[in-house]
C-alpha cells in the first residue's frame, strides 16, 4: 500500500498517467466512475479529469478484487461495505497488485466482446473465455452480459454445430463456461425483499437449463425468492413439494417438442393443485401455436421481459384462454401407444436390408416414436414437421446421406399404416 502523506488526496494526475500507472483502458475507467463512482476524480477549469494518488491506489485495489474472483460491482460492494464499518479498505486488503490489464481491456462492443469470447471457448481457453467475461461485467450490468455474450454466444456456438463448424467438445465446452459463470451470479445474487416465493423448472426430460437458471437470476435481482429446481423435474412427489414451498407462480421452461407435450401434464398437474403458472422456452417461440394448447401463461419471447410478466401474473393475473385437444387426438394417441412396439417392429421388418446402421435405426426409432407421441398429445400432427426439418437440414450439414432419412420416413409410415390401419 502506498504511503500517502499529507498529499494522499491531491489530484495530480492526468487520465493518460492513470492508464499507464494502472493498465486499464479509458473507456473501463469511465464506466466504472459513471456506474459505481469510483474512483473520484476532480475536474479542472477546462473540464479535464485529475486523479490523486489515493484514486490509483483504490483503481488497483478494485483490480485486485477482480483478480481474486469478483466482479466489479462485488468489489464495489465490498469496498463500501469496508467504509461503512469505518474501516480502510487498504488495510483489509495490503496485498499490492502489480499486474496489468492491458491486454484484457476492453475494446469496442459487446458484441466484439461476445465474438471474442466465443473464439476463445472455440479453442479451449478456459482463461482467457473468464477474463473476457470479466471485463464484461466492468462494463455492462449483469443483465446484459448474460443476454447479449452468454445467452446469444451459447446460440451461435450452437448453431455453428448445427451447420457442421464446431465440434460437440466445443459446444458443450463453452455451454459449461456459461452455465459455470450464471450459477455463480445465482450464488451471489442479493436476498429476497419481495414476500411470496416462485419455482422455476424444467418438465420431465427437459436437460436444457441455461435459460431457467438465467431466469432465475432475473428474477432474483427483481426481488424474488425463487426455488430453482433444475432439469429433469418428475411430477412424482411434486405435490410434496408444493405443498412445502407454497409457491405464488410456478414457471415451467421446456425447449424441445417432447418436452413441450411434458409441460403439458406438468401444468395440467400444478392447476389441478391450484397452482398458477407459467411457461417459456425455444419450442414456443418456433411453434406459436403449441401455446393454444397450454394452460398456462406465456411469458413472451424476450428473456429480458420475463421479469415484467412475471410481476403482472403473481399480482393481477389476467383471463386464461385454451383449448383442449379433440377426441380424435385421444383417440389417436392411445392407439399410437398401444401399438408402438408393433410399428417399430415392422419398422425394422421393412429395413431388414437397409444400409442404416442398427445405432442409427434404434434412435431414429425412439425419437420418431416420441416426437409423434408429442404431437398427438398437443393436437397437432404439423407440428412433426419441424423436428423433421432440423433432422434433415443437421444430417445434410453433418454430410450424412439425407437418403437415409427419407427411406427411414418412409418404412415407418409403411408400418404405421399396415399395423393400424
């Protein structure tokens, strides 16, 4: 720690020596000023910022607490909590920080940021993906960072494996440097000020988590308690807990067809225990019209909006319009089940000397099943069609012979019409 003296709180110096001195670049040094007001600098006649030297010192100090593990506003946090117990943040923490930032600063947009983080998951770097992020948050409120770097880099990556560009390994690496970084947030968000607790989750076999998890954090900052339950929710003993948490809203988020059908029962189940709900996900911003089907409320298609509608619902929830499936729905889906396994029998009859590998026939089978399942139970067999259309477009993307696929569609619906009819 620097020995200040008597001119300790002079200012003296220029932004240009605090850049050199502390290796931040203007544009942070700024924002941190503009959002947190530290440091403190003085204005001459002209308008130009001067800096003491105790303005430096606290820019390193705050510097240090990134290093260690904080965000910006945490350390911020930390140091005015210090003061407020009367004590100098500088005798907390001694430890001198002779690092520089120079070439973590940030430069240009977040939406430089997000590619450059994303190139930096593409190749592994664990490191350098966290120091982004880091300089992420010393800019932009926690809200925008988890939308514009995390929630739309997960996109691109992912649709970048879509196309054929990017590895399983490299999604699922930068999914986890994403998911690592929110739950964090989660971990640190401020407790409760709102009466009533919420629950977010995921219906049964839904294992896609990002955006429940960042709903979560929302809704944290907004004040809310909520009960995040996580992937993979079974309604089995969900009266249990129910009955424990005693929710105002519980909020339902699935991303696939199938699991949009299990959202399905899952909101039937919690209405049925009076429960209010609402629901979100990627499958009803595609699909609009599964939304007719569900007796729930849709939260919209903007994450960020989420927290508004959630706010509406627990106070003054609106009239809910639905409609139930038809009686040749049900009649269809309970013929459906109880000839499953003869479909897929005579699906494989019918490729007896198919060139489909086995491996491929047996998912292929289990999905179709599903995914037919899923449709029936929602009311409408169009909304096949768009699983189909991802299929084929990754198999042509993954160069795999796209024949495969229509010789497939066609043995089933051979078997299909033979067993039932």
């Amino acid at each position: 720690m620097a020995e200040y003296g008597q001119n300790g709180n002079e200012p003296l110096y220029n932004l240009k020596a605090v850049i050199k001195e502390t290796g931040l670049k203007p544009d942070t040094l700024r924002a941190w000023e503009r959002r947190y007001g530290l440091p403190h600098p003085q204005r001459t006649a002209g308008g130009h910022r001067l800096y003491s030297q105790n303005d430096i010192d606290t820019v390193k100090w705050l510097i240090a607490r990134q290093r260690e593990g904080l965000s910006i506003s945490r350390a911020v946090d930390l140091w005015q909590s210090l003061e407020q117990e009367g004590k100098d943040p500088f005798d907390e923490f001694t430890e001198e920080s002779s690092y520089s930032l120079t070439d973590l600063s940030v430069e240009g947009t977040i939406t430089e940021l997000r590619e450059r983080w994303i190139d930096a998951c593409m190749a592994f770097n664990e490191q350098e993906a966290k120091q982004i992020l880091t300089q992420a948050f010393a800019i932009y409120p926690p809200e925008t960072v988890c939308i514009e770097m995390l929630q739309k880099g997960i996109r691109d990556i992912g649709q970048e494996w879509y196309e054929g560009n990017v590895t399983v390994q490299q999604e699922h690496f930068a999914s986890a440097q994403a998911m690592g970084r929110l739950e964090a947030l989660v971990a640190a968000a401020p407790p409760p000020t709102r009466a009533g607790r919420l629950i977010v989750a995921c219906p049964p076999e839904e294992m896609h988590t990002f955006s429940p998890l960042l709903l979560t954090l929302l809704l944290r900052r907004r004040g809310w308690e909520v009960i995040y339950l996580g992937a993979n929710v079974p309604i089995v003993r969900l009266e249990h807990t129910l009955s424990v948490v005693r929710p105002h809203l519980a909020i339902l988020v699935a991303q696939l067809l199938h699991t949009a059908a299990n959202l399905l029962d899952m909101g039937q189940f919690l209405e049925k225990h009076g429960i209010t709900y609402a629901y979100g996900g990627l499958i009803f911003n595609q699909l609009p019209d599964i939304r007719r089907r569900i007796s729930g409320y849709f939260l919209g298609e903007d994450l960020l909006q989420a927290p508004d509608v959630v706010d509406e619902l627990v106070h003054s929830p609106p009239d809910l319009e639905y409609e139930l499936v038809s009686e040749r729905y049900e009649r269809a889906l309970r013929a459906f089940r109880e000839n499953r396994s003869l479909i897929e029998v005579g699906v494989w009859d019918n490729l007896r000397f198919s060139d489909i590998p086995h491996a491929h026939l047996a998912s292929a089978s289990a999905n179709m099943g599903q995914s037919i399942i899923a449709a029936l139970r929602l009311g409408d067999m169009d909304f096949l069609g768009k699983d189909l259309s991802w299929v084929e477009g990754m198999m042509v993307n993954h160069m795999i012979p796209v024949d495969q696929l229509y010789e497939f569609i066609q043995a089933y619906q051979g078997s299909l019409e033979y067993t039932l009819g």
